[in-house]
C-alpha cells in the first residue's frame, strides 16, 4: 500500500475542473515531423479553433513574424480570433504539457506557477529555450512562482508523466520516474516522489503503474495509459491482442488500478479503453493512444487513428463525458511526432 500523506502546501486541480485557459505552443520544429510537417499547423489549428469557442487559448509563437500567417490558419478554420492571444515566446519544440509550468493553487486558492526543470525526456540536446519559457509565462501572468527542489535537488518533471484527480491522488510510472536509465532524477525513490507530491500537488497517494506503450518516445508518461476522468473513475487502456507487444504491459498495469484502494478502502470504477490497432509511419511504430485526450470547459478532444475503433471510442467518451460535447480529432499524422493532444496542451485554472 503507498504511504499517505496530509494534505501539501499546494494543490495541482485536476484537468475537469474549470478552466481560465490552455497553454499551446505553435509547430516550427520540423524535425519532429519529417516529411510530414506541412500538415501538423492545419491539425493544430483545429485543436485551438475547437478550444477557441469555449476558452480562452494563449499561443506561443517564435517572433513575431508569424503572427499574420498563424491568424491566417486560425480564420481558415474557424477560430473565435477573440478568444485567442499570440505571445513571442521562443521553444524547440511544440509539446507544452511537458516544458511548461504546471498552475497549481495555494491554500488561499490562488493560482501559483510550479516550475520544473525540462531535459527534452533525457533524449534530445536541444531543449533550452523550452526549459526557459517560464521565464516569459511569468512575466505575463505577475503571479507567484515557485521551482520545486528536493534536497537542494531541482527536480525533472513533466506534466506527462502526472495525472491527478485534484481528491489527492496520482497516477505515474516507475518506467518514467523510477528507472536509472531516464537520468531524470538520479536516485529518487517512491517516498521521495511521494513528499514532493505531497507538498506540490497536494497529493496523498500515488498509483504506481509499470510501463507505458510501445513506441512512446517519454518512456512511460502516463498519457498514454491512464486518466481520471473524475475523483472516483479512471480510463486505462487495454490491449486484446495477445501477440502485441503492449499486451503484458498494459494488462499488469490493470492489474494493478484493480488492486488500489482508495483511503475509504473504495475501488476505483475502470473503464478499459481499447487501444487502436497497431500505427507505423515509415516503419516505425508509434504511439497512439485514446488515452491522450483533453479536457476543456465544455468539450473534451479525443484522438481518432482513421481506425475501426474510433466509433467505439467516440461512444465510451459520450456516456463517460455526458455535460462536456466529444469532439474527435484526426491524429493519424499528428501523432508521427510521437505526441497527440494531451501532449500538446496545459491547461491553466480558474
């Protein structure tokens, strides 16, 4: 059973409750994308178009001299342009979910902005300008800012790698937080990622799960794999088939959510979300996963792979999601850089 802790000095809400923005960052890295970039600004732009009807959507741009081209996307598809704020603000790359600051509250309920370190998931070296976009965030909000330290430590963290139901409790994985070779915090162990939980996100218990997917270039961000959707129901994917290669993972993952019990000795209420059939482009396997969804104010966009199983997905999300409109976006080359939705976005509280 994982240790319990009291109640943190912060609290990190969780994604379903009421939203003041999101946070994206415009595409430019063509390297994520090869041979395929020409299409990722259109996809992105559905997602802020979407976004733009319920909420406010703030979007980093490299200079200035992609303001004209970037509102000329938006028009095109849609976008409510006055729900939407261009900000100069330089990244590598566009997955904003893992470089930003994560908002979290204080005990007066104010916003505050925790800021982790970033190392591009101990794989690229170019990861500078993400690691420093903070700078400009906080320039902009004019709210407290806090770098979470353990041990005189900095510590490594990416919003993908979380998930919490605002109720204290998260889920994570050992593969991406607990594993020597992600060099992301050397010799950390489960009670130390239990304190700093505690005291950053108000945490009291943390679901360890294994692994995460095959193909996923984080090892291990959780997602991929599971989400609560409330304080009391998770969706966690299931692979059937017993020949691919995610089917031991995934099923030791369900395993191990059947098991949990809450701090009232209540089980959580699972709902096994299939994953799609097998994705490759150019003969590489890729992450896709419906577990890589986000949820806005009124709508929540889930990923579609052009797969069989998009219409059997899209019905689990409308009877899961019944005062929020499911709204499917077309990840099928999105997800070639090896993130959809979710990875794409961070969500700033009320």
């Amino acid at each position: 059973m994982p240790s319990m802790y009291r109640d943190g000095i912060y609290r990190m809400p969780a994604e379903w409750e009421p939203q003041k923005s999101t946070w994206i960052a415009w595409p430019h890295n063509k390297e994520d994308w090869p041979g395929k970039f020409s299409k990722i600004p259109w996809i992105f732009s559905k997602i802020i178009a979407e976004l733009s009807k319920v909420q406010l959507v703030n979007i980093l741009i490299k200079d200035k001299s992609d303001q004209k081209r970037v509102k000329l996307f938006l028009e095109i598809l849609g976008a409510r342009i006055k729900n939407t704020r261009l900000i100069v603000c330089k990244t590598d790359r566009a997955w904003t979910r893992d470089f930003l600051p994560i908002f979290i509250k204080d005990r007066k309920k104010r916003n505050v902005l925790s800021n982790w370190e970033f190392n591009a998931w101990a794989k690229y070296k170019n990861f500078k300008n993400d690691n420093t976009t903070y700078l400009s965030i906080n320039k902009l909000k004019k709210i407290k800012m806090v770098r979470p330290k353990f041990k005189k430590k900095k510590i490594v963290l990416e919003g993908g790698s979380i998930d919490v139901n605002g109720k204290g409790l998260l889920l994570t994985t050992a593969q991406c937080l607990l594993s020597s070779v992600q060099q992301r915090n050397k010799g950390f162990n489960k009670n130390d990622y239990g304190q700093i939980f505690n005291k950053f996100f108000g945490v009291r218990k943390v679901i360890w799960l294994n692994k995460g997917i095959c193909g996923d270039d984080t090892h291990g961000h959780i997602d991929d794999i599971a989400r609560f959707i409330d304080k009391n129901k998770i969706f966690i994917a299931v692979e059937n088939n017993k020949k691919d290669k995610n089917f031991k993972n995934l099923n030791e993952n369900l395993k191990i959510i059947k098991k949990f019990k809450k701090e009232n000795n209540e089980k959580f209420k699972i709902i096994k979300i299939p994953m799609p059939n097998p994705k490759f482009i150019d003969g590489i396997r890729l992450p896709a996963s419906y577990l890589n969804f986000y949820i806005a104010n009124k709508i929540v966009l889930v990923p579609s792979f052009n797969d069989p199983k998009d219409k059997i997905i899209l019905k689990i999300f409308k009877k899961h999601f019944k005062n929020r409109r499911i709204i499917q976006i077309d990840c099928s080359i999105l997800v070639w850089g090896f993130g959809t939705i979710h990875c794409l976005t961070q969500q700033e509280p009320i």
